[in-house]
C-alpha cells in the first residue's frame, strides 16, 4: 500500500512539472460521482476552459475532458479533477478512501456548486477527510491572484438566493487540496453561450477564474497554501 502511495506521489511530482509549462498531453478531468447528482450537468465547460487556458496561459490542454469515476484508479492520471451538479452526492466507505488518497498524493479537486449540490457537500468531504473543516478563503488568497486579478473574490455569475458568492479550501497538511466554489457557478460561466446567454463580462470573468484554478494548480505542486479565515 506504501508503495502504491509512493508511486502516485512520485506521478503527481513529474505531471505537474511538465505541467508548469506546457501542460502537454493533459486533460482536465470531470468527476463522475454516485447519489443521484447530474454530474453530466455543463457538457461544454471544461472544453472551454482548456480552450481559455491554452489562449491565455500557454497550455496545451486537450480539449476532450476526462471522465473519471470517484472510486477509480485512473483519478490518480489527473492532477485537476472538476465536479459539478445540482443533486446528491454520496460516497461509500471506499471511493472516500481514494479520493482522500488522491487528495493526499497531490491531487487537486474543484468543487462547484451548480445550485443544489450545497447540502451534499460537507458531509462528503467530511467523510473524507473528519478531521478537517472547509473554511472560507480570505479575498488575499492567491488563488485570486494568479493571471487575473480578483480583489473581491470570486465573481457573481448566476443568481440564486441573493447570496455573496464564496469560496472554500479544505487544507491538508498546509496544502489546498480542494476548492469549493459556491453561489457563483463557474462551471455555467465556462460554457458555451447558446447556454445560458451570459453577458460576455460574465463569462469572461468566469474563463479568468477558472485559469486562476488551473494556474495555481500548476504552478503550486510544493507550495504551502496561505492561512485561511475561517468562516
């Protein structure tokens, strides 16, 4: 087990290497989860955001998103994995187990709440990691200023309950290792504008800090995060 751990870890360290770069032959990945939830919800966005990250950072995203299931191995071969939906998600005993080893092993997961994921969210990262809470990341965080600056946070993209949008972290061992985007819906932002019909100043905005996610991923593999404020 030690070594199947050792080797996952010695993988994240090489793809996020070559990752700071060029990101070559990488795909982002969307989480394929069990409960109920539309993980399927935003079929264009991660296309568009590799396309965005490939425009502005240099990359060389493939613009076929992975899919990869929870409990599934293959969820080691992608440093950023995104999820979404507006149901429930439930994990059993095992897939906690490997999404908290993949976690571990240098893995990054993104959270965004499509409107309705929100009470599902907690008690699956809880599950995960118990001793662990999320808490809200100050506006200071540099997550928020990699290629785009975003002084006040994350930016407003959909309307739901009139509520400021947030961002969460849950930090392990001094590393963000999960980003929980609520009340904003990114993933919406990202597709494309046939959609939704955003206004281009929200999609734009939503694109700039979903490459601030990738960015910070990719150029982060060794950095302590910062000390968040807890909500």
């Amino acid at each position: 087990m030690m070594g199947r751990i050792k080797r996952y870890c010695v993988l994240f360290i090489c793809l996020f290497i070559s990752m700071q770069v060029s990101a070559q032959n990488i795909k982002l990945a969307l989480l394929v989860y069990n409960g109920g939830g539309d993980w399927y919800a935003n079929p264009t966005s991660l296309k568009n955001l590799a396309a965005y990250c490939n425009e502005q950072l240099h990359t060389t995203f493939s613009l076929q998103e992975a899919r990869v299931e929870v409990g599934s191995n293959e969820l080691f071969n992608y440093p950023f994995v995104h999820m979404t939906g507006h149901g429930r998600w439930a994990l059993s005993d095992a897939e906690a187990t490997n999404l908290r080893k993949y976690l571990e092993a240098g893995g990054f997961l993104h959270i965004d709440d499509n409107y309705g994921l929100d009470p599902y969210v907690r008690p699956a990262l809880k599950k995960v990691f118990p001793e662990l809470e999320l808490v809200e990341l100050p506006f200071t965080y540099a997550i928020y200023h990699q290629k785009f600056n975003f002084p006040n946070g994350l930016p407003k993209v959909h309307e739901h309950d009139n509520k400021p949008p947030k961002g969460y972290g849950l930090i392990y061992k001094g590393r963000l290792v999960c980003f929980y985007s609520y009340e904003t819906d990114l993933g919406d932002g990202w597709e494309d504008y046939e959609v939704h019909h955003d206004s281009p100043e929200k999609h734009i905005a939503a694109l700039q800090m979903g490459a601030n996610l990738v960015q910070y991923v990719f150029s982060s593999a060794d950095k302590k995060a910062d000390v968040p404020v807890a909500p």
